[in-house]
C-alpha cells in the first residue's frame, strides 16, 4: 500500500512574528514536500474551487466567517483521488481559528478515510494544533490517529529533523 501527503497551503499575506509577510510557497506546502522527499509518498494539494483571498485581513474574514457557519467551499473540479490506494494519509494545513480551515473539512466530507493511518501535521504562528486534532478525530470514524506535528511557520526552513523524526 501507499502512502498520501494531502495539505491544504496558502500563499500571499500571512502572519509571522506578528508581522504581514508575503509567502510565494506556503508553510504547509513547505512541509509536505519534505515529508513526500522522506516517504516516498504522493503528494495532493487540498485546493479549493474559490481560491481564499491573498491579503491577510481578507483571508482571515473568509475563514472566520466559513468557521462561524460551519461552511464548506468546494474543491476543485476534476481533484478526485482513489483513497483505496493508501494505507497513511498524512493530513497537513495551516491552523485559522484554532482549527483546520473548511476547506480541510470538505476533503474529509469527500473521501472515506476509515481504515486509515491518519498522521496530522499544521503550521502556525503559535505551533500547536488548537482544537483541530479534536474535530478531526470526531469527524473521521473508523481512523488510527497517530501523534501529529505543529510547527511555527518561522521554524518551517529549520525543521527537517523535527519532519524526519516525525516521519520515522
């Protein structure tokens, strides 16, 4: 069996330090590459059918109000996967509101992940996980979690022995 790599990442503003700075790759993306170089895995980019807003302030506006109204965008069109390929699934994003983004939420409305090894990873500001790893748990059934990994994004570029010892 496979291993997957799905992250959702967003590039354009983001907060690091407190401070706007422009990502031309996002942190997650970042991440889950270094994770497909170690697993050998295949990578999936979670993207949604309206592209989240480059500018932090309008970002953060989309996000809240998808958050508050429990919305799920869409994906986009023509993205499906065979998840009976893969026996772990690697689940990467950043962490809006404490939590996962909806985008994240409408790939697992999506696809079955029962079954699965489930290896949560996140960047952030703060590097934790919030209350994503609770809401994912209780959404996906049926599903190993094993131990994830939160990173700040400041630390992405200087984390690779944080992502091998993760990785194992």
């Amino acid at each position: 069996m496979k291993t997957l790599i799905a992250y959702f990442s967003h590039i354009g503003e983001n907060l690091q330090n407190n401070e706007i700075v422009v990502l031309t790759k996002g942190n997650t993306e970042a991440v889950a590459e270094k994770i497909a170089e170690l697993t050998g895995g295949d990578l999936y980019k979670i993207e949604e059918e309206e592209p989240y807003p480059f500018k932090y302030d309008d970002c953060l506006r989309r996000s809240r109000r998808e958050d508050e109204n429990n919305e799920h965008p869409a994906l986009k069109a023509g993205m499906k996967l065979n998840m009976d390929e893969y026996d772990t699934v690697y689940i990467g994003f950043p962490i809006w509101y404490r939590t996962y983004p909806r985008i994240v939420a409408s790939f697992l409305d999506n696809y079955d992940l029962a079954g699965k090894k489930i290896r949560p990873f996140c960047t952030n500001d703060e590097g934790t996980f919030g209350i994503s790893l609770l809401e994912m748990q209780s959404v996906v059934k049926g599903a190993e979690f094993t131990d994830g990994l939160a990173i700040r994004g400041v630390d992405v570029h200087n984390a690779d022995e944080r992502i091998k010892v993760y990785v194992g």
